[in-house]
C-alpha cells in the first residue's frame, strides 16, 4: 500500500498496482518511496485522480465498455475542474486521462469568447491596450474572408 | 514572443518542477495549455491568443503548429516565394500562407486555407496557352478587380475555342479538384455599379464546351458541360486528382475547349484555374 498525502494534507491508502497507471507515482516506487506528498494536488482533485485511477486499473475485456461509459461521464464537470484535473494529471503522468481531458477541454473553450474565458478562469487581462490591439490585428489573418474566392464573390 | 513549449514527453526533474501544479490559472503552465490547444483548429487557436500572455505563449507553442502546416510549407516558402523560414514561428509560418502569395511573374497564387491548411492554387489566364490569343478580333486582355490578378482574357468571337494550361508543383499528399473560373458577358464598372455587356454572348447553347484535366499518372478525365448561367462568375468542375507522393512534384493538364467550327462562340471571360483539396471544393458553384 502507498499513502499519497494531498496539498491540503489529507491522506490516502491505495493499492501500488493502481497507482502505478501515475507514471510520476511508479517512479517514486520504484525508488521505494511508500509516502509520497503531493504539494501540487488538492484533496478534492486527488479523491477524483483516484476514483479515475481505480476504475481503469481493471482493464478487461468485460469491463471495456463499462469503462467508456464511466469516461464520459468522467468528463461531466466544470471547465475549473477539468483544468485542475488536468494540471494533476499532467503533474502525475497519466497519460490515458490526460488524452481524455484535452479535447474534452478543447471543446468546451472553443466556442467561448475571450472576456468569457476571463471570467471563468478569474484571469486578468495582463496586456495593455495597445498589446491587446497589436494581437488582434497579428491574428487578422485567422477571421478573414472565409470562401475560398475571398472577395470576388 | 512565442516562446517553444517544452514537450510534455521529455521529462527532467527540473521541468516536472517547472510543471507543478498552482490552483489559479494565472500560473498555469503553459505546456498544458498549449495541449489543449493543440486539439483546436487555427482560427480558434489564435482567437485564444488574446486570453491572457499564458494563452499567447502557450498558443505559440511550434509542436502544436508543426501538424497543422502543409508538408510542402518549407518549399513554398524556399521555392516559390524565395522566403527565409528559419528563425520564424511556425504560428507566424502558417499566418503568412493563409493569405494568397503571388509567384512565378504573378500569374499564380498559392495559399492554405486557414481551417484544415488545405493547399490551394490559382493560376491565371496569363499563364496558360490560348490559341488566337494575340489577335484582337478574337481576345483581348481585360483589366478587371474581378479577377485575383487583375486581368481576365475576353472572348469577342471565335470558331475555335481553345484554351490549355499546365502545372508542376509539389502538393501535399492528397485528393485535389480542379476548376475553371469563367464569366459569360463583359463586367463593366459605371459610376461604382456594376454593368454587364451582353453583346457578344453567343454559341454556348448549341454545342457543350469540353474540359480536360490529364492527371499525374497520365489519365485524362473528360467532361462536357453547356455554359450557361449569364453574368455570374462560375467555377466549373473539371476533374479531381490524386497525389500520393508528397515528396516530388506533380505534373498535370488542363483544358477548355469548344472546337466545333460550325458555329462561333464569344462573350466569354476566362480569368483563372482554381486547384484545392476535394474535401473544400463542395462550397464552390460548379457545373
């Protein structure tokens, strides 16, 4: 059994043959570390890595389709979320949620527009008006004419 | 600006350090979200650009811009255009072919399109071999802005129409379709309103025009269409090809013909080829 121990110091017991799916986490095991801190992931964050981790760590045949299932509704969560999840599974090396979260994030910010984005993430615009104006017009090219004949038509 | 991300895949104690993880988005690592980026198409990629500098790094990232290029990118720029591409972003790369460049004496134009960089080509009336071309009873040079390069050959009257072209260049692997872009009757310009003229517009309903596009392993596919559709632009359907070496270049030919020398034929403008992917060619209005 390894103990994982969250940002907020909780701690966790989990079997070694499902952590080692955190390529981060094998690492440390092989080093023989049984305690290992994760400074970077918070508890509610870690409780979701592990509910993830313990579901795809019995892949067999039968439990294929269950698992799909379970994916997608993995993905049902808030855009703050998704991100925290994918920050911790980048963090950890879990390369099989991680293709998972990043069109599933993709999709969901593509559509929004910047101030949108903003908002939701709490960022702050940090270019001065006359950067913000230079990036609009660098990224022109991307808004024009969208038929091929450009405008002749 | 556009700082290169560092690969999730190469992994250092140094970079796992740079990589952890802060709860405010402010200091998201850029990597991250250049991943997720990556699952974006162009215009959406550069819209995102203006979030915040993260976002503008992370939207810079080279890995994330190198699949979306055509694989032909570095001879377009090298070849045709005569442009230096090291030392440049492949963001900035990509921006620059998505607008139409002038080659070879500007009578050809190569872009991308800007959503899926498929590769596209006009090549004008200039370039390709019209027979009567020098006698003005039969054809005259127009200048018109209706044309991408500013001119168009005009038909007055002829009994034989012929009108040939050909092509190498080296297309990425792929399906492509080729189309001329032809106007029946004289477009004109009165006082900032557009006029046509009609009056040398004749022949086309009695017998169909043939076009002829000879692909890259020499077969020759033939279609026959009757012109009509006045005072529009149109960009007729000749044939498609296929390039299944992306690596040389790929000769083709093309051709308009009407030679049935029973009848004459006029009132036609000829302004240009159009050559893109197959997947984008089903917007255009074809015959």
């Amino acid at each position: 059994m390894i103990t994982l121990q969250s940002s907020d110091k909780d701690v966790f017991e989990i079997e070694q043959s499902i952590l080692i799916q955190s390529g981060t986490i094998k690492n440390m095991v092989e080093d023989d570390f049984t305690f290992i801190p994760l400074p970077s992931v918070d508890t509610e964050t870690l409780i979701k890595i592990i509910e993830y981790m313990k579901k795809h760590a019995d892949k067999t045949d039968s439990k294929e389709k269950n698992i799909k299932e379970f994916d997608k509704d993995f993905m049902k969560k808030t855009l703050n979320e998704l991100f925290a999840l994918v920050f911790a599974a980048n963090y950890l090396h879990i390369s099989s949620l991680l293709e998972l979260l990043y069109p599933s994030i993709a999709d969901r910010i593509k559509d929004k527009i910047t101030e949108a984005i903003r908002q939701i993430f709490s960022i702050r615009c940090d270019f001065t008006p006359e950067e913000e104006r230079r990036i609009i017009m660098d990224n022109k090219w991307a808004h024009e004419g969208t038929e091929i004949e450009g405008t002749l038509d | 600006m556009g700082a290169n991300a560092s690969s999730i895949d190469t992994k250092s104690d140094d970079q796992l350090a740079f990589l952890s993880v802060k709860s405010n988005l402010d200091d998201v690592p850029e990597a991250c979200i250049a991943l997720v980026l990556s699952y974006l198409d162009p215009p959406e990629i550069s819209k995102l650009a203006r979030v915040s500098r993260v976002f503008r790094a992370a939207a810079s990232a080279d890995f994330i811009w190198q699949p979306k290029l055509p694989s032909n990118y570095k001879y377009i720029f090298r070849e045709l255009l005569g442009l230096k591409v090291d030392g440049l972003g492949l963001k900035d790369l990509y921006a620059k072919l998505s607008r139409p460049r002038s080659f070879d004496a500007g009578t050809k134009e190569v872009w991308i399109d800007k959503n899926s960089g498929g590769v596209c080509l006009a090549i004008s009336s200039k370039r390709m071999t019209i027979t009567g071309i020098d006698d003005r009873r039969y054809w005259n040079h127009i200048p018109t802005n209706e044309s991408r390069f500013q001119t168009v050959a005009y038909l007055q009257q002829i009994w034989w129409l012929e009108v040939d072209g050909d092509l190498e260049f080296k297309f990425p692997e792929g399906t492509y379709s080729l189309f001329f872009r032809l106007h029946l009757g004289k477009a004109t310009k009165r006082h900032s309103r557009r006029a046509c003229n009609y009056e040398h517009v004749h022949g086309w309903d009695l017998k169909p025009v043939q076009f002829q596009l000879t692909t890259p392993d020499g077969c020759r596919v033939t279609s026959r269409c009757y012109l009509d559709n006045i005072g529009t632009w149109m960009q007729h359907h000749v044939g498609d090809f296929v390039v299944k070496d992306g690596t040389v270049p790929t000769k083709i030919k093309f051709s308009l013909t009407q030679i049935d020398c029973t009848h004459t034929k006029g009132g036609l403008c000829v302004d240009s080829v159009l050559i893109c992917p197959s997947s984008l060619a089903k917007e255009l209005s074809y015959c």
